[in-house]
C-alpha cells in the first residue's frame, strides 16, 4: 500500500457532504463505519455531550467540534445521550489524560502511542508543547479522523491494525520513552492477542509504559448474546476481561514486565463514580466492574522501573 511519510497513505476517503456551509466553517462529514469502528462514534457522541453539559468534568472543545460536523444520526442511532454512560466514558478520558500527564511530568518529550484511538481528541487535553504522539488504527478510522480533526507536526498516524505490528517500527531510538494506550482497545481483541500486544511492547519499548482498560464478563456476556444495545446499534462481541488473578499473571509475560495493577477510577459523581473508583477493591466485586490497568516495563528484565512498587500491586 502506497504510505505518505506518517504512514497514511492509501486511505479510504471519508464522505464529505457539502452544504455551502457558512463563511469560516468547515463542510459536514458523512462516517461510513461499521462493527467495532463505528464504536467511535458512539464513544464520541456521549463525551462530547459531557463536555456540552459539564465543561469543567471533561473540558473537550475538540470532541463538541468533531461531532457537530459529523453527518451522523446519533440520536437514532445511539439514542440521547445517558447522563451515567456519558459521565463514564468522562472518566475514563481523564484516566487516560492523567497517565498521560503523570508520564509526562517524568518524560516531557516522550512519545505517546494511542492504539486503536478511534475518533479521541486527548492530544489537545494533555499536550505540553514538546510531546509527540502516533495515531494507530484502521485506515477508514483514520480516514474519518483526517477528515474531522487538525493535524500538526508532532502528530504522525500510521493506518494498520494495532495487531499488525509494523506500526511499532514508526518509533526510532531518538523519540523518547514510549507510553502506549489502549483505550477501549483490548476489550475486542482475544487474549492471546492482547498478550502479544504486551510483548511486543515490552520488547520495543523498555523503560515503557502500557495502558489499557477492561470491562466486566457480565458485559462480554451481553454483548455475545447481541444484548449489549444503545437503542439502534448493538455492540459487536467482546472478547477480554480481567481478574485479580489475571492481573497478577501479567507479570509472567515477558520479563520486562515487572509492575501491573489496577489504577483507581478519577473521582465522579454518585454511586457510578464511587463504584468506578473503588469497585475493585472489593474482593467480591472487583471482576464485575471495569478495570483501568498500567503496565510498566523495566529497562533490562528483572529491573524495577521508576516509580513504581512491588509487581503486581495495587494502588
């Protein structure tokens, strides 16, 4: 496939519908996504209507821009927006901005890989000005992605499947320590999959670090049985879930991986937030809530990294 210099080449076009739109702004964009891709959109449509209805809980102007200029039904589609769903993928986008900012404060030139990253705008919540970041999903998401959001000189994107693990080769020596996410990620992947995610980047990556989160099996079980449902769109069968135990197995994938543990949910509001927060502290509880987990990985195998406790711990 022929590739620009980030990789991108060779894309799909997203549909632009143009409706001689007012001076200054932008054509509307008609998505044309399917199965897990489309997860995107629905992802998007509930965090921008949190960033509309409470600002000061996920300030997100970028999101609010991307979904006003998608020719999209949302509402038919995904329904209104639920104030617990909305106020949930909120927190899980703080999550993530704040691994990203904590990693940042260590390393402010590192690199950040964003798997899978769909249509999140976090690069314009977390940027320090000296950071650099690589988008990596599938070409049609990547597609709707350039056609939706800018694109500046320290953003590169590379359109393969995070399974494909070519786009690991777009990171040299001279960019910093890596941090990889995976949000929302490793749910529909199998988890001999995800084990060699983690592999491959304790491989590539020492002195890293990975972020991913997990939802409970009562889920997984729901949407194999097409009963996970937003109104109109059913969510395509998921497949990973985590354990206490499982969590602590992680340990033993590769011997760069020397830390792996649960990280506490940012604060929300009401029995949601306290449950994301806490729920898995609790022993009989844990694996029937959803999990937000940091990987770290050692510069040489069997070294503590930075900043972090014994394996497996918890905090």
């Amino acid at each position: 496939m022929p590739r620009d210099k980030d990789g991108a080449g060779g894309l799909p076009e997203a549909r632009t519908v143009r409706q001689d739109p007012a001076p200054g702004r932008h054509p509307l964009v008609r998505p044309a996504l399917e199965g897990v891709p489309e997860t995107a959109l629905w992802a998007l449509h509930h965090r921008a209507a949190r960033a509309r209805a409470a600002p000061g809980a996920l300030p997100d102007p970028m999101a609010v821009s991307a979904a006003d200029r998608c020719d999209y039904p949302f509402a038919r589609k995904f329904g209104r927006p639920n104030a617990l769903m909305s106020q949930y993928l909120a927190l899980r986008a703080r999550f993530y901005d704040r691994e990203v900012l904590r990693f940042l404060v260590r390393h402010p030139r590192a690199t950040v890989v964003s798997l899978g990253e769909g249509l999140e705008t976090q690069f314009w919540r977390v940027d320090n000005g000296q950071l650099r970041w690589l988008t990596v999903d599938l070409p049609e998401v990547v597609a709707l992605r350039r056609a939706l959001l800018p694109h500046g000189d320290r953003q590169r994107t590379v359109a393969c499947s995070a399974l494909d693990l070519r786009w690991a080769d777009h990171i040299g020596p001279h960019d910093g320590p890596v941090l990889v996410l995976a949000q929302g990620l490793f749910t529909y992947l199998r988890r001999s999959e995800v084990e060699t995610l983690i592999r491959a980047c304790a491989d590539r990556f020492p002195s890293g670090t990975l972020v991913f989160d997990t939802v409970p099996p009562w889920t997984i079980a729901l949407s194999r049985l097409r009963l996970m449902r937003c109104r109109g769109f059913a969510f395509p069968p998921m497949s990973f879930w985590l354990t206490t135990r499982g969590l602590a197995r992680l340990t033993s994938v590769h011997p760069r991986v020397v830390d792996a543990r649960h990280i506490p949910s940012p604060a929300g509001h009401g029995p949601l937030g306290a449950v994301l927060r806490h729920g898995h502290r609790l022993r009989l509880a844990g694996s029937a809530v959803p999990a937000d987990v940091r990987v770290s990985f050692a510069d040489r195998p069997g070294e503590a990294p930075h900043g972090t406790g014994a394996a497996g711990g918890r905090r």
